[in-house]
C-alpha cells in the first residue's frame, strides 16, 4: 500500500480547484475555432474546385456566421486570461515552440480572411449591398481577382488550425491524457464533421445537404476509428497513460464519453445520415444538431479529463 | 552556472518551517504557496516506511512551461533558473497546465508564480533560499552544480539521490537524498 499526502496544503486540482485551470473558455473557443475551420476549410476548398454553383451555402452563405465564431471563440480566450491588461503581449511575440502562441498567430491570419470572404460575398444576404466609397470597390476587385490565391491561403490555414485545436492540449506532457499527436488530426476531423453539420443545418438545396451528409458520414467513420486508436494506443503504453484512458473506461468520464459523445454525438447521426441517403425520411435537423452537440461536449470532456489525469510519482 | 537544490528525505521531518520561510520571505498571498510537504507512506502496518519531502519548482533543464509559454513570461534565467516576467505573462494557464510537478499557481494579482529559487532577493546577495536557511534540521542544500565545492556539489557526492519523475523528460534540478 502508498498512501501519499500533502500536509502543508498546495494549490494541486484534486485538493484546491484553483489548479484546475481551464474551465468552460478554453474546450468553447477550441469548439468555436474548430467549427469555423470545417466551414472556411469548405468553402475554400469547393472555390478551388471550382464547384460553387452546386454548393451554395458552403461557399458563400455558410462563412458569414465564422468570422462570429472565431470572434466568440478569441474572447472566450480573453475572458479566460488572468492577466487581461497584458493580452496584447500574445501578439508582440511568436513562439514555435508553444502551439498557445502560433495557435493565435493561425487565428489572426484566418479571422481577417473570414471577414473578406464574408464582404465579398455580402450581397448574397443584402442584395442591395453597395460599397459606398472607390477604395472598397477596388478593394473588392483586388479580392476577387486573387481569390483562388486566397482560397489556397485558408484552406492550408483553416487545417492548421483546425489541427491546433487538438495539439494546444497534446503539447502538454504533464497531462498524460492530452499527451498524444492523435489529438490532433483528431480534433480536426471533429471540426470538419461540425463544419459540414453547420453546412447541413443552413442549406436549403437538398443535393447539397446529400453531399454533405455523405461527408459527414466518412468524417464521423474516421473520427470513431482515431477515437477507438487512442484508447488503443493509451493501453498500451505506460502506466499514466493506461490509468488516463481508465477516466473513460470505468472512471467518472465514461457514461458522459461513451453515451453522449461516441453514441448520441457520432454514431447515431451518422446512421441517421445514411438511413437519410437510403431516402428513408427523417428530419434532417436532428444529425448535424446532434453532431454539434457532441462536439462541443467532446471538446469539455477531453479537457476537464485532461486536468484530472497527471503523473503518478 | 546551475543551481540546485537538495533536500535530505531521512532528515526532514515535515514542520513546514521553509513553506512559512517562503511565504515571509516573497510575500506569498494568503492562502497560497511557493513550496509544501509530502509524506509518502508505503507498506503495510507494522512494516511502514515514510518519506518526507519539501517539494518546489525543480527549475527544470528542459522544461515544459518555458516551453508551452506564448509570450516568452516564463523563461530561463541566471543559473539556469526557471523565472516568470510579471509584465509579459498574460496568465493564459498555459504553464500551469504543462508543469507535471503542479508547482505553479494564479497569483491573485493575475500573472503566475512560483518558486524563483530566491534568485534575486538572496542568491545573488550571497545568501541562501529562505526555506534552505531556515530549515531547524539542515536537510536541505543548495548551489551551482559546476562548482565542485557547493554544498549541493559536496552532498551529491556522498549521497544516494532520486529525482522526482524523471521519466517525464524534465531534467529537475532539485534532488531527494534517500
Ligand atoms: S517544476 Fe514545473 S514550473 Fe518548475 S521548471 Fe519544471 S515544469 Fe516549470
Ligand atoms: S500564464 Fe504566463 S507564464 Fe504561464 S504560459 Fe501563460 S503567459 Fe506564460
């Protein structure tokens, strides 16, 4: 038997919640970052194809709620900081190394891009939409005649963040559950699942939310299997790891994980999006809302668990 | 130039006098602290064994919070010593959550703190960290490991030590004489 304590009190998470130190901030602007880089990603990648025409509301509706987003999800970060006087130094500094400070360098150079996007195509919303001064038409020229330029520019920047969301936590050594690369690539996927959802949730061409449930389907496929390899992969390394992945197989985080993340947030939408394609009817609003759920929870759980695991020693 | 510290686990006898000494000593706010005590107790009554340790910032060679840190607050400073700019930190978390050891916290002021090794307002005076000068059982030592004849020099000689987790690749510089 081990038993250890702490006699003279600390600032440790299990004992004093002040160490926990990330709450709601944090998982929401990963999920709001995440979101806005499946949809960006989207649109960028059907202008490149040159397929617009059949995807009205990935290319040119979709994108107006992002820059929404990813203004949300910065003042989430904001609120989270406790020394809000000095946020600024964020952008007087670029560290490689910290995937925090060029995780806000990839939203500074994708925020701006949103906001052209949504100026060059505002006229989808205010038909009557007239840029009041030559400067703005010209810069609207300037945009539209490097527009493919730019659609390459966000979509590698829209993976990149879209990657960031997961590898802000898996930088962490010090939390054993976070200390993995899948997350990563995993947490893109999610995004790129929640961008298609939100696609799915605003078309009103029924071809399109075909097309974008088929998407959502191969996303959700491959975010269960990246899922499923984690805690693979957990087992089978070392004692940390298999007591992190333990948080999600018997520990306080299995009911939450496994129900309303891995059943109700991806496998239940995806088989209602393929009962849909087999043109079985069922209310197409009920997938992509379920797929949005379970992302944002996905993201909460994966970073209060991620507090809770640590070395053992 | 590397400081370290050592801490003798067979001598300290956990009175919690060098978490007082630090709070004094650096102005902790109520309630927090730089430094604390760890019993471990192992084994199965009667055959028990106890280890008691004064646990800080291990001011690690290669160490995550430098690393994770966005802005540069928290950087490496003379001897190596793990330090945090009160005026660049933006208390993001970032470091807390990479510190395997828990050795930071929020000040309440907004920027992180922890254990600065006394660096500025004793060692380079020429004297020792609070919690090391003021221990009743003198069970902790502390210097530069490139000098032969510190204390902590002298002492690593002739002792048997561990590092805590050592396989989380931080290379500490506080060591436990067991
Ligand atoms: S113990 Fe923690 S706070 Fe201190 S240097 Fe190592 S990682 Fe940083
Ligand atoms: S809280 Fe301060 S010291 Fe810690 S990582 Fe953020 S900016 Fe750096």
């Amino acid at each position: 038997m081990r038993e250890e304590i702490i006699t003279s009190g600390r600032m440790n998470p299990m004992i004093d919640p002040q160490l926990h130190i990330w709450h709601w901030h944090i998982p929401l602007y990963l999920f709001l970052g995440g979101l806005a880089a499946g949809i960006l990603f989207f649109a960028a990648l059907y202008t490149i194809l040159g397929k617009e025409k059949e995807n009205p509301t990935a290319v040119k509706i979709a994108p107006f709620i992002t820059p929404i987003l990813l203004v949300v999800g910065l003042f989430a970060l904001f609120l989270d900081l406790n020394h809000q006087a000095y946020f600024w130094r964020l952008y007087t500094t670029i560290r490689l190394e910290s995937p925090m400070s060029w995780g806000a360098w990839t939203l500074m150079v994708v925020t701006p891009i949103s906001f052209i996007w949504c100026a060059l195509n505002i006229k989808e919303i205010f038909p009557r939409w007239e840029w009041k001064f030559k400067f703005l038409y010209d810069l609207d020229a300037f945009f539209r005649k490097h527009l493919i330029t730019m659609s390459w520019i966000l979509l590698i920047f829209s993976l990149i963040l879209g990657m960031y969301t997961g590898i802000l936590f898996s930088a962490f050594n010090a939390r054993p559950l976070w200390n993995t690369s899948i997350l990563g690539p995993l947490f893109l996927t999610s995004g790129l699942s929640t961008g298609a959802a939100a696609i799915i949730l605003m078309s009103k061409s029924h071809e399109e939310r075909l097309r974008f449930a088929r998407i959502d389907i191969m996303l959700i496929g491959i975010e269960m299997f990246l899922i499923v390899h984690m805690f693979m992969g957990f087992l089978a390394s070392t004692q940390v790891h298999i007591e992190a992945a333990g948080l999600f197989l018997g520990g306080p985080y299995t009911t939450p994980f496994w129900l309303f993340v891995f059943t109700l947030g991806l496998a239940f939408p995806a088989i209602l999006e393929v009962l849909e394609l087999r043109k079985f009817k069922v209310p197409y609003m009920i997938a992509p809302m379920l797929v949005l759920m379970g992302g944002l929870l996905f993201r909460f759980i994966i970073a209060y668990a991620g507090q809770a695991s640590r070395w053992l020693y | 130039m590397r400081y370290a510290m050592a801490v003798d686990t067979k001598k300290c006898v956990g009175c919690s006098d060098c978490v007082v000494a630090c709070q004094t000593e650096n102005n902790v706010p109520i309630g927090y602290c730089r430094d604390w005590i760890v019993e471990v107790t192992d084994g199965t009554y009667p055959q028990l064994e106890i280890e008691i340790r004064s646990e800080r910032c291990n001011h690690c060679e290669n160490a995550p919070c430098v690393r994770c840190c966005p802005t540069g607050a928290s950087h490496y400073s003379d001897g190596g010593t793990v330090l945090v700019k009160k005026y660049h930190c933006i208390g993001c978390g970032a470091c807390i959550a990479s510190c395997p050891y828990d050795a930071r916290f929020p000040h309440p002021d907004g920027y992180v703190d922890k254990c600065t090794f006394c660096l500025d307002n004793r060692v380079k005076k020429g004297m020792d960290p609070a919690c090391v000068s003021v221990c009743p059982t003198k069970c902790m030592y502390f210097g530069d490991l490139d000098d032969p004849r510190s204390p902590v020099s002298q002492i690593l000689k002739k002792r048997k030590y561990k590092t805590l987790i050592p396989e989380a690749g931080t290379k500490p510089h506080l060591y436990f004489l067991i």
